[in-house]
C-alpha cells in the first residue's frame, strides 16, 4: 500500500500533493500540519512512551505538542511502502518567537516534570558517565591508529595532534560527574523531565514552532541550558556573556536552580560533545558532500579552543553563580 492510499484508508485523510519532504515527510491540511515518522526498528516500548510524553504535554496546555494521531484499526502505527509510520498532528500553527526563551524552556521543563509514569527507554538519567566514557574510548582507538599509522591527510593530523587535549577534558568532566553524584544531593526540581537531545535556538524556530516527541529524551532539565550555553558559546564567541545571564535569568525566573543542577551544567560544558561529533562523523560517518564543511568546523573549535577554556575557567562568574558559598568545586588546571 502506498502512503497517500496509508493515509487515507487509515486516517481518512486525502493528500494529493503538497508533502513536504526534510527529515520526515509534512503536509499541511485546512489548520492542521501532519508529521509521518517512520518507526521502523523503534521499539514498542518507546513508542509507548513518546506518546504518553506527548499526551501528558497536551494536557499540561502545551500547544506547540504534537498529538499522535490514532488510526481507524485503533492503533497509532500504520503501514505504507513496507515501512511502518506514525502520523502526528499540530492544529496550532503560530510562528515562534524566541522572545525569553529561557523562561519558554522552564515552563516546559515544569509542565513535563509531572509526568507520572516511569521512562525508561527514553531516559537519559544517570547514564552520562557511562556514554562520555565509551566515546572517549571508542575515538582513543581510531587515534592509537592513525597516530601509529602516521595521518593520511591534513584532518587526521589535525586530529591526532588535538585529540589528547579533548581527551583530558573529557575525563575531567566525567569525574566532575562522578564528584557531584556523590558529594550532592539533588532536591524536588532536579526530577526528570522532557528535554531534547542538543537544544538550542533553532530547537523551536522555523515557519512554526513544533515540538515532535521524536526529538525528545528524557534528563535533567540542565541537559538543555547547557547545550543551548554551548550554542551560544559559538555563535557569540566574543560576545556570549550578556546572552548567557539574560538566558539564566529567564529561567530562573521560573525555576530555581540548585547546586546539583549547576554542577551538571557545568560537567555537560566541560565534556567536549562539540568536537566528538565532529570527529565522529568524519571518522565513522564520512559523507562526502559534508567533508569540508566538517573540516572547517572541526579547525573552528580548535582555533578557540583557549578561548572555551577560558570560558570554562570562568563560567561561575559569567553565570553568576556565587560557587564558593553554594561550595561548588572548580577545576585546578583550567
């Protein structure tokens, strides 16, 4: 069966033309935007969850929340072309603004909190650790390589003469981890809620804002501020102070932040995620059409890479964070 004929014996819906193709398939009907995920190879048990993310979201008054949309057999996953699909449905279309973006991010932190049933395929809590620890040693294995093997090309050397350097800030930041865990307790705010995997002001941009429950993880809240902190470190590289404390500001605004809360920010900013995905994708993903412009941002991040640290080094001050009173420990070297 084909998807236009999926979509209109399942869900009585005709679409002639108008999909509009990206990292899934849309279409726009009367005031509704339709969204077909292919879940081919998710597990029900995570299907499950996403929907009942999704549901909970809806009913906290979240507009922007895509609703799974059940079909005529009364379940939500259909079949087209071999695949099987999820048809999501947003019937609030309104064109985002990022105005107070951080106190929008609280809100919906706050609204997904409540959550009463258990994640668990989903969540992303309390394993931090152990996923910075196997990328770190998966890309110590591909340096041991090419540095034994001399570097075949110019990203290589640029990779075997930097990844020693990230290396040790990765290790840093899982021991800051690991510190926090056990010297701090986390109170009411740090429970777990809706985040996404690397949020940033593009996160809710574009013709509308829409907030798929495939984008989402499960974590703590801080996953989100530091990865937008991080984004923003980089546009605004120069220039990123004023932004990081309004964007502080706003959420706190909201919702408070504890100790616990600003040392795992502060051990999700020294784990260098920026240069792993990079290094990832041209190592174990090389797309060649992508090459270059991995290369040019690969050579970015190292060209400021004193420049990050130094942020590093001072973060607590540029956040505002009185750490010496709230007791929170700073790394020596940086």
């Amino acid at each position: 069966m084909q998807l236009q004929e999926a979509l209109l014996k399942n869900y009585g819906i005709s679409v002639e033309s108008g999909l509009i193709s990206g990292k899934n398939q849309m279409f726009q009907l009367g005031n509704s935007l339709f969204t077909i995920v292919y879940t081919d190879g998710v597990k029900p048990e995570e299907l499950l969850e996403r929907q009942r993310m999704s549901h909970h979201l809806l009913q906290q008054g979240d507009r922007y929340v895509s609703r799974f949309v059940l079909a005529a057999h009364q379940t939500y996953i259909s079949e087209a072309d071999d695949k099987t699909f999820i048809l999501l449905e947003n019937n609030f279309l309104a064109e985002p603004r990022n105005h107070k973006l951080g106190r929008k991010l609280a809100k919906f932190h706050n609204r997904a909190r409540s959550l009463s049933h258990p994640i668990k395929e989903c969540s992303r809590i309390g394993k931090w650790n152990e996923f910075w620890e196997q990328r770190i040693d998966q890309l110590e294995k591909v340096w041991q390589e090419k540095a034994q093997s001399h570097p075949g090309n110019e990203f290589e050397e640029l990779f075997v003469d930097t990844f020693p350097y990230y290396m040790a800030l990765g290790e840093n930041a899982i021991q800051y981890l690991v510190d926090t865990e056990i010297d701090d307790d986390p109170s009411a705010q740090d429970a777990g809620t809706v985040c996404y995997d690397r949020f940033s002001d593009h996160t809710w941009s574009g013709s509308y804002c829409i907030k798929n429950p495939f984008d989402w993880v499960f974590d703590h809240g801080c996953r989100d501020i530091s990865e937008w902190i991080r984004q923003h470190f980089f546009d605004n590289p120069h220039t990123f102070q004023p932004g990081i404390r309004k964007f502080l500001q706003e959420y706190q605004s909201v919702q408070s932040l504890s100790p616990f809360s600003f040392r795992l920010l502060y051990a999700r900013l020294l784990f260098p995620i920026h240069y792993y995905e990079v290094i990832e994708e041209l190592l174990l993903n090389p797309i060649e059409a992508r090459r270059k412009l991995l290369e040019e941002k690969l050579q970015a991040f190292v060209d400021q890479s004193g420049h990050y640290q130094e942020f590093l080094r001072r973060f607590y001050e540029t956040a505002e964070v009185p750490a010496k009173k709230l007791q929170i420990p700073s790394i020596d070297w940086l």
